[in-house]
C-alpha cells in the first residue's frame, strides 16, 4: 500500500501542500504525474477487489432468528403510556405549540 510522506497541514488537518513524494515497496515516487497514477491504480485494484468480495459474500443466505420476543416488539402498555406523557415536557423554543 503507498505511504505518502513530507506534508504540511494547518490547524485544521487540511493538506496545504501537495505531496512531495510517495514511498511505495521502498521506493520513493517523486513524480507528480507518477504519484497520481500510482494511487489511482491502488484506489482501482482495492475498489475492484472490494466489489468481487461483497458480490460473493452478498450470495450466502444470512438467517436471523426471529426477534418477536424483543421488548421493542411488544405494546406499548397503558401504564407506560400515561408514564410517558406525564414526565414530557414542552421542548418547543416557541411559545404557544
């Protein structure tokens, strides 16, 4: 994977300069137009390589078990609705809604 090096960045950790070179398998890239091509060809080889892995892995069947038992799946009761309206509270920053 390229490892880039020697760049400024201000307070705000955005890159004022541009890379001056990048390090690929030892070797220092110096060359703008070498440098975009080379993370262009990373960014496609792993884009590539990401899409072949999630179209296989979108083919196996996943089976949840059912979640019917979930409290979030059960009704609301009386009592937990009154206890509800009855500790809200106006959020509104206009008066009169």
């Amino acid at each position: 994977m390229p490892h880039t090096e020697h760049f400024t960045q201000n307070s705000r950790n955005d890159i004022t300069q541009p890379v001056k070179h990048l390090k690929v398998n030892n070797n220092s890239i110096t060359d703008t137009k070498e440098i975009a091509h080379t993370l262009g060809n990373a960014i496609a080889y792993n884009s590539s390589t990401f899409q072949s892995h999630k179209t296989v892995c979108e083919r196996n069947d996943i089976r949840f078990p059912p979640a019917d038992n979930e409290p979030y799946y059960l009704p609301i009761t009386l009592t937990e609705l009154t206890d509800a309206i009855r500790t809200a509270h106006n959020s509104s920053p206009v008066s009169g809604f």
